[in-house]
C-alpha cells in the first residue's frame, strides 16, 4: 500500500504438495488470528500474524503466498550470535515465559497444537534485536547470570517481542491422550478419547 509500511512474503513452491501444505497453514494462521474472537487474549501477541494471503500465477506455475508482519532473526540465529555457548538467563527467561504464553494461547484459544518447535520456528521482533547486549568474543566466557539487560527484563523486552513463527500442525477439537502423542516427525497424532493433559505438557 501507499503508507510506507514494511511485510514479509513466504512464496511457496507450486508442486500441488507444497500448495496443499500452504492452504493448511494458512487455514491454521488464520484460526490463530481469530482466535480469542476478537478479544485481546494474553498470548496472543506471540504468535505470528497471517496479514493476506494469495495466489500468483507464474512461468513455473501457481505459487501461494502469505504475507506476514515483518519479523527479525530466529532463535537458533541468536544461539549462533552466542557462539553456542548459552544466552543471558534474563534473557533465557523472557524468550521461555513468551514461548509458552504463545503456546497456551494457540492451544487454549484456538484448539492447535504446535508440534514441530525448534530455534528455527521462533522469530524475534526488530525492537528485541535491536535492545541485545553485545555477543561475547568466541574466546570470551558464556554469558552467565551476572548479565543483565537492564533493571527490568521486563521493561527491556515486552511480551510481544518473540513471535512463534513456526507452521502449527493441527486444530479444532483435537485431543492428545499424552504429550508423548506429540512426536519428534512435527505431526500430531489426533486422538478422541482424551486422558486430559496437565498444564505444561504441550512443549
């Protein structure tokens, strides 16, 4: 449009696979939109946004994309920054209590639960990225809990800096016997006999 603003685009392969997949996450994003019915629900603003999606009809064949807001590095890009060798625990501690807000958000709200959750899943926001401490040198010391982020980790990354940016694999009505039906393949396997899950088991 004409104000300026900066998106994201995903353009999908046209294989019918891949345009399949692509109409499935797209109907699970637009579920997490929807979500709390327009009600401004905590969590809510950890998962990604589905802004537009549509069809492109190109040389190589029809391509669906998606357009999303624009988001920063993934979390495994952060882990590399660090040179593997651990974050700053307060900033441990707010990427870990967003995730899981997201998460209960998507599984509370929407009825999906995200099974395929990775450092590569999990966006930053621009602002997040902007406001980290300096990476140590690869022949410094890890991070330890003597770094802070400021007087508040808090007040230095809001809730809505780290977004799940990673394709949720089921909704509606679907119930897990136990989290070991989440399996390590990225599937959920639906169950309609539902054992009940405590709070905490979907990770």
């Amino acid at each position: 449009g004409s104000s300026g603003a900066k998106l994201a685009m995903k353009v999908q392969k046209s294989a019918s696979h891949y345009t399949d997949a692509a109409w499935d996450e797209i109907k699970l994003l637009q579920a997490v939109n929807k979500g709390a019915g327009g009600v401004e629900e905590k969590g809510r603003n950890q998962c990604v946004q589905l802004l537009d999606s549509f069809e492109h009809n190109g040389p190589f064949g029809t391509h669906v994309c998606m357009v999303f807001e624009p988001l920063g590095d993934n979390l495994l890009a952060l882990i590399k920054r660090y040179h593997y060798r651990g974050l700053p625990l307060p900033l441990v501690r707010r990427l870990t209590a967003d995730i899981l807000q997201g998460l209960d958000y998507m599984h509370r709200c929407c009825s999906i639960i995200h099974t395929d959750l990775k450092p590569e899943n999990v966006m930053l926001t621009l602002p997040l990225i902007n406001r980290l401490p300096a990476a140590p040198r690869a022949d410094e010391s890890a991070p330890s809990d003597d770094v802070s982020l400021g007087p508040s980790a808090d007040a230095v990354m809001p809730h809505e800096e780290v977004k799940d940016g990673g394709r949720p694999e089921a909704e509606g009505g679907a119930e897990l016997e136990s989290a070991a039906d989440v399996g390590g393949n990225g599937k959920l396997e639906e169950q309609s006999d539902a054992a009940g899950m405590g709070e905490g088991s979907v990770a």
